[in-house]
C-alpha cells in the first residue's frame, strides 16, 4: 500500500457496504467523476454466501476540503437508493487514537516509534495505564501517560474515569497495546468507537489469560499472535489479522513470551495501519481487509 | 479467491490497462450496467510512477454467451476512448495450456493432479518433453507425450516442429515446468502467446544453470523459487510469482533440491492458475498481479 | 537433514530419553567410539523444567549388520546404568507404513508419489480405506487397497479385521491420511505402534469435525495443518509439526479447502519423514524433534 | 533457545571446529564428565563434502570461575591431538559490541531496546556513527555516541580514529546496523575480531547501493535482508541468517523501504543474539548455526 498517502490535502477514502444490487459500482463511480474526483485505488468484493458488498475507493479531489460537505451531500441519494453504510474520510484527518498499556510496554513502544517514523498516521493524545511503569517510555515522545489503577473494587470508577478521558481527548479509536484489564460491555457500549486488542495467542486456540503457558503445555510448533476488534464476548471480536513464528522443544515459556512479543508488535502495528488508513470493514463477525 | 468460478457460463472477466484519466471506472462501470451485467469482484490500481491505470473486473451477465458480442462492440468506442489495452473472456472459456518437462518431473505432476482436482481450470492438449521419460507421468491422465529430442544440431528443426504442434493444437499458454532447453527468441516471437517459467532460484539471484548448487555455494539460508514469463533474455522476464523456504548447514545441495522441488510445485501452480484466471496483467517487465 | 541417508548400510541411528546425569553423554559416546563407530551427526537436549534428557545420534560403524547384536549388548548395561528409554536402529531398516485413507486421496497421493521420488525411507504394504475411490490412486504405485467398510455397527468387527491385516503385514506406523473414522481407543492400544494423524486446522483450534467451516466462520486470517500422533483422546495427541497459509476475505470455504489441501500435504510429508528417520522423540504429551 | 543463559555463572560454552575423526566426541565429552561438567545443550554436525565436524557444546561446571583454567589447561592436549580450532566461553561473559550506524537508525534503536528487555546478552560501550543525528536515540539508553565523519579525503583518519576507539573499549564485536561506510579491508584486518554487517537485500540478488530501488525495478514479489559477517569483498562475507517478506505492485520503493525496515530489524536482532551466544560458527565462507 501507498505510504502516507494523508499527506496529499486533496486525498479521500470512501468505504461502503450494502447489500449487492446491479448498478452500485457505476452510481459511484459516475458521481465521482461528475464531482471532479479522480478514482486513483479501488477494490471491491461481494461476499457470495449473503451476498453483501463491500467498497473501498481512495481518490483525488482538486480542493478537497472545501467541496467535502457538498460532495457528501451529492452522495446522500445514491447511499439512500442502495440502503449503503458508508464512511467518506479525507485521508488528511488523522485519527486520534488512545494507546492503554498496563506492564508489557513492548506494543507501546513499537507504535510510539512508528509514529515518530511517519509509518502510522495518528495522533496520540495521550497513553492510558493501570500501572505507572510506562511512564519512561512515552516521555521521550512527549505524550502525557495518564495513570488509571483498576481494583476489583475500583473498577466501574476508573472506567468512568478513562471514558471521561476518552470524551475530552476526542479520541476515535482505542488500541489495547498488552493491557491486563477486561473492558465491561458498558464500557465498551458507551465508548461506541472502535477498540483493536492484540491477543498474544493464534486466536481461538488459547483464549483467556496465560496463552504462552497454555501453547507451551500443548507442545504447539507455532506460536502467533491476533489483533481483533474488542466485542463484548472475551477474544472474540472480528479478526484483523495474524501471524504465527515457528517454536521448537528448545524454547522454554519464556522464549516463547519472548518470541511472541516481535510477532505481537508486527501483528498490532500491521492491524492498526490497516485501521488508520481505513482498510478494514465490519462483515457481521468478520472483517473485510482491503490492503 | 473464488475457486472454480468458470463453470459459471455467464461470468466473465474484463481486464484494462490505459494511461489514467479521470472518468475511466465511471464509463466502464456505467457501460457493464447499462450491458446488464452485475459486478461481482473488482480490483484497479494506478501506479503512481507513469500513472498508469490496471483494472480487473469480474461480472455475471445472463446470457452471456449470446450477448458477448454485442458486449464487446459497446465496448469498443470507450476502449478507444479512453486508449485501453483490454481483454474480455468468459470464465468458461477454458485455456488450452500445454506443458513441457525434460526429466525432473515434479511440476507436471503437480499440474496434472490440480487439473483433475478442478482446482486449474484448464486444457491440456499435450506434453512435449525432449526426453522419453515423462511418458509414465501422463498416462494415467490420458494426456499425450510428444517426445522431441533436441540437440544442438537439430535445435532449429525441434523448434519448428514445436511449433507447428503449438498451432496444430491451438495452444493458449506455453508452460515450462523445468524443461531444460532454452527456447530461442525466433522461437518466442513466432509462437506469440504467454509462455511460463519456473526457474528454481529465488530471482535475480542465481540465474542460469545449477541454482542450488550456486545457492549452497553461496550459503544463502533460503532457497526459492520463481515463476516469470519468458522474454528473450534468460531468466529476466516478468515476475508472476516467488517464494522461499529455510534451510540450513545440515541441508547438502540433495537436500536443496529436494526442498526445492516443493517450493516450485507452489509456486508454479500458484503462478498458473492466476494467469488461468486471467489476474495477471503485464506493466513493462513487471507485473499486476490481482488475486 | 541429509536426504536418504537410509543408503549407507553401516549406518545406524540411537535415539535416548532418560533422567538427566552427569556422564551419560560422555558414556555413550566412549561406548560407540570404542566400538568403532564415528559419530557423523548428534543432536541433544535437556528439558528444563524436568531435567528430562533427550538424544539423537546417527553414527557409522563398518560392518554393521554383523555387529548391531553385540553393539547392542554392550550397550544394555549402560542403558541400565541411567535408566534410558532407548533405540538403535540401522538406517537400511525401512519402516513398513500402512497408509489409511477415506475419499480425499490428496495427502495419500502425495506419500505415494514422494516415496517413488526417493524422498520418503518407507514401504507401504498396504493402503487402507472405507470407500473405494482410492483404488485409481494406488494402482499406477503397486500397491493394493483394502477396502474396508466402516458403520456404526460394524465399526468393531471392521476394525478387529484392520488390526489382522497390520499384523499380517507386519506394519510399524499406521499414517491416517485423512481418514475420515475414529480409531477406538482399545484399537490403538492393541496396535501399539505409532499412528500419525494430519488434522486439517491448526490444533488446538476447531478441534472436531468441519475445521475449515469452522475457521470461515471465525473469521480467522490463516488457516492450518497438524500432524500429530493419535492417542485416545481424540486431536489431542503430541504434535509433530504445524503449518499455516495465509487466507483473506475473498476466501469461501471451498478456497480454505483447496489452500488447505496444500498445507496438510506438506505437513504430513514433513512428520511422515521426521518419523521414518527416528527424528521424533515422545516427552510426556509433547515431542523433541531433531530435525 | 533458552533466554538468558547467560544469568547461570556456572554455565560456559565450547565450540569446536576439527576435521572429522573417530572419538572426537567421546573424547570430549569425557574430559568434560571428569571435570565435573555437566552438559545441558549439544549440537553436532559433520559436513559429508570436506569431512568437516563442528560442535557445540553447553555445560554446568559447579565453581566455573575458578575452575576455567584448570579445564581449559586439561581441554589444550584433546584439542591439540584432533587438530581442533575451540573456544570457551563462561555464559556471563558479556560481549562488548559497538554499534555502527549513519542516518537510519531502526536498526540501532531496535537492538538498544532489546538489550534494555535482557533479550540480548551484550554490553554497547559506544556507538559511533558519521552523522550525529542518533545522539538522540542513544541519550534515553545512556550509550555515548561517537560522531567520527567520513568523507573520501578523511577515510584513512576517521578508520584510524575508529580503530582506536575500538581498542580502548576493548571491543569483541562490531555491528553495522545500517552504516553506510564501507569499511576498508586494512581497517577489517587491523580490527580482527568478527563484524556483522545488516544488507537490506536478499543476498546475493542486490549486491551493493539502493536495494530497493533495485528491487522495485525488477519486480520481484519477495524482498529481505541478509545479516552477514563482513569481509573484505563487499557483501559476500558469510550469511548468518536472512529473511523476506511479501510485497506486491501496490508497493512502491518507499513502501519496500518502509516494510524492509522489519525485516531489517528481525533479521539483524537475530544474527547478533546467536553471534552472542555462541552459536555461529565459521565454514570458509559460509556458517555452520546452532541455533
């Protein structure tokens, strides 16, 4: 994919999903060209089990900011005639993604150093931590770590707490970059945007806490790692990607934890490019990954 | 991708290369709607070096067979239009592939078996070989063995006659699955249609003869494979497809070739069946690969 | 690993498990040299978190046929010594495999077809099947079917007759190439030798029936193969070795199928070989694999 | 491989490089049984081509410290009897590596943090580099960065600087994490101790300036990276290890550089933790890696 296509002003994305009808691709594709824009990445897939489609366009629009509300309003009526969900995102705004961590800071570290590289493009507004431990490492990038110990019995507090920093910070996405805590479903509901988790085991084998221990008791010869939207059911959001590396009898839990955290840091970060370029689209349990 | 989506009679892939310009997915969706035909799966890319437009469609269009014609000659003036290199053929349209071998066998095999698998949708009218060997082979397959022997002195006139079995069977598509003979460029021009190699190296390393036992001199800690199509110059033509696969100090050149032999049934067949299924466009001496 | 080292008649291979001591690798080795063996490949480990020792030697000795009985002998009291699980086997002894197959033939036709190319040590007396297919399969090999029909209420005298037809062929290593029944467990009790089983997903994920369904539904971005040998309790048995293929959302069921065939293909091939070529050591429920 | 080894003060590692004959391995695991030495870890390989045998060996000596000389004086006429190149190293002797880097410094920062993690057992007593631009990657880490400028009039002083700050900080291993010098071969020779050099190509395609570029124009669907030991020859020292990744045409070279920039980071990380542990060794131009 074409790196940091957000730099170009005139640049924008446009998702869409509905139900497969004769006809979408030309509506879109004749409005574009009616607006002046010029279709530079397409890709396209209709599911063939319930047949829903699915669109990722990125195109140029000379003076994209200001036609933006008029371009959108054009859109409208063909979204209507085609029941479409659709999301039209100039590639300039980034997002502002919110990174919790709790002790592992090795997912942390990876995406505040891609950041820094311009190979992710987000802003982060602040890092959210139930332990003071990462303090060190997002200091040299300048982000504020905001400190949220979780309790049993604190638990309904500190997450009103984080959420009121999700509300202030305007945050569009949470990455759960190896935090310990299990989010509640009302968290979750009330947040209403996108939360990636990357679970340090090929999902669904090994679900819940102590994969590495669970993979090295199994005598698995692979170990991975999967990065999935957060539903409420533990582990068992839509997948956005894996990855595996070969293990061996040689390789001790700790060599896996070890092993596992490059294949962690690779899986999360790859997930939330994706994410960030808006790459990935929701098919009920699934996801759609145009990349 | 979609396995088997030719034994559809009434879709059809539309395959377009063209300088990019504004209007040019419009006009060709807004045509295939007009036509009737429903978009099933679609996939372009602009490369932004020459912006140059490569676009692959696939449709279901009722009736496909009767309305081709018609299809094509609505097409036309927008092929002109907008100057587009192009391609319009029936998923049904099965190509007629002939394979040729000289002693290793491998990658014949694996095409013959993938073929009664259905999982290559093609015709194999004929195997040529310049060696006898290869006669056990195809038997089982009712497929028939055209032995030309070819040595220095008889080349041009192996050639020849090759050729003339090319056009007797109306051949689509030349593969070479390690056939040890260089066909000349007189050879290459003459026949005129894609021809397939897998040279059994990872490209551009290691070209010419003996890749593994250049690769095991060299130490490399993986040896690969490369399927291209064949241009004049040896082992320089478009790139289909690669893969590798690790070894180490206790693999000898024997054991090289006998990983190797994996890694070009993968890739050959890979390599073929996207070109089967017409997902391969050229650009230059490189290629669009849309699977 | 050095391909067909089956050849060399004086060659031996001497596999040892036991507690770990001091001296026990200094006492086989002064053994063999003193025996005129030289050690041309060694590989040992110990575990950790048992002190569990484990080791491999592969060693020429002149004249081995004749000497294997008193190298033996010479080496009992020393086994005794540590109290060693061991095995000395010459390389020229070829395992006797009985392949099991239902009606997807495609990992039987790759053991077949490998074993013709050398690049399996085996003899496969027979092939076992509860459906006819395969007959087409194995005829060009020579080798004969046994069609042995299995329902739920023959499964006992189905399987009394399988176990008469092991002994009759004296078989060493019954390999369940996607044989579709479920071996009892006073079945494999009463066979007890080895049984290689190749499970279509990555295990322990979709454990059971329908794997690859299971894995679309999931949404899962790899698919994969096990190769484990079979205890009672069912895919739950040591794994010998593990592979995945990457799969994206334009992937129905059928593609997972057909990528997937080429997964257990090779999966199967990799454990088939490492087993016939006393590579894999059992430590409790997991294995050491020397390869 | 166990993490960390190094922690055990009574662990030590022998390496062992001999031309191939009876009782070599008897005849050093005896000496290491009556030295008290209890051996935890070996690997063994004898190359069939040149009769080369290469072992190595990890053991637990109670009192290792004091008892180094004792067993190295006891090691001197077993070694010198079979002709044997060795060397023994405690495991908590930590290397002392310096770490050379110009602009990108991905690399560096990769191998400072997994230093930081304790996953790699190294001590970095200086970084030099002829851009200053690292100083604050290094400045977190406490390592002092060396700025010594390179231009084609100053070469033979800046090496000789070099050089000097090599031998003041006693320095055992020299990494080229993406320095873009080419080291003269007076300065390699003067040095005399290994260097590991990170090529951001898959060796020996791409020999020399712009990889990626030279990737891209080919076309080719694979790039890696190749961490080797650096000779005099430019890029064609011994290959350590070497990895790949996929790419395809909607990868252009700021993509290749951007994605090589992992495999870079992997592939490096990996060659200098085996390199530290012992676990490379020499076979004329190639390695012999027991990982």
């Amino acid at each position: 994919m074409q790196a940091l296509s957000q730099t170009n002003v005139n640049r924008a994305r446009l998702l869409i999903t509905c139900a497969d009808r004769p006809g979408v691709v030309a509506a879109v594709s004749q409005l574009l060209y009616e607006q002046g824009a010029n279709v530079v990445d397409s890709d396209q897939h209709t599911e063939p089990d319930d047949l829903r489609f699915f669109m990722r366009l990125e195109f140029d629009l000379p003076g994209l900011q200001e036609r933006l509300p008029a371009l959108e309003q054009s859109f409208r009526p063909v979204a209507e005639r085609f029941g479409m969900q659709w999301q039209l995102t100039p590639a300039a705004r980034v997002k502002r993604m919110a990174v919790f961590v709790s002790k592992q800071d090795h997912c942390l570290q990876e995406l505040l150093w891609l950041l820094k590289k311009s190979e992710l493009a987000a802003h982060i507004p602040l890092v959210v931590s139930n332990h003071p431990d990462a303090r060190e490492v997002v200091a040299p990038f300048g982000v504020p770590l905001h400190h949220v110990p979780v309790t049993p019995d604190t638990k309904a507090q500190a997450e009103a707490e984080v959420l009121e920093l999700m509300r202030t910070h305007q945050v569009d996405l949470i990455v759960l970059a190896r935090y310990m805590q299990i989010l509640s479903a009302g968290f979750i509901e009330r947040f209403g945007r996108p939360i990636i988790n990357i679970h340090h085991s090929f999902l669904p084998a090994f679900v819940g806490a102590n994969p590495y221990a669970q993979a090295h008791a199994r005598g698995v010869k692979l170990i991975g790692a999967t990065a999935h939207y957060v539903t409420a059911e533990l582990d068992a959001g839509p997948i956005i990607d894996q990855d595996v590396h070969r293990v061996g009898h040689r390789d001790a839990v700790a060599d896996l934890v070890r092993i596992g955290r490059r294949v962690e840091r690779t899986v999360l970060a790859r997930a939330v490019a994706w994410h960030l370029e808006d790459r990935v689209l929701l098919h009920g349990n699934k996801t759609v990954v145009f990349a």
